[in-house]
C-alpha cells in the first residue's frame, strides 16, 4: 500500500485515462467491459509498468 500511495498522481491519471480510452464506449455493456478481467489487468499493468520505471 506503501507503492501505491507513493505514486505521482499524475502517473495515475495518465495510467486512468489511457485505460478509459482503451475501453470502448457503449452504454449497454460498459459496466461489464469495466469489470472485463483483460481490461483490469491491462489498467493494473499500466499501473506497474509505471512504478518498475522509478525502481523498487
């Protein structure tokens, strides 16, 4: 928990929006592409992907 809170929010951000944009927009299923297991790992090795490039 440490990690996470020591994240550059704007990290964060890009890492969010990026993910939203990658997310088709369609009304009716948004909530399951949301939940969509490939679509939340991709968002949480987004995530990874950032804090690997300041060193553990």
């Amino acid at each position: 928990l440490k990690k996470c809170a020591a994240v550059n929010s704007e990290e964060i951000r890009h890492c969010v929006d990026e993910y939203i944009q990658n997310v088709p927009v369609n009304p009716t299923s948004a909530l399951w592409l949301l939940l969509d297991p490939d679509n939340l790992l991709a968002a949480v090795r987004c995530q990874i992907k950032k804090d690997t490039t300041k060193g553990r």
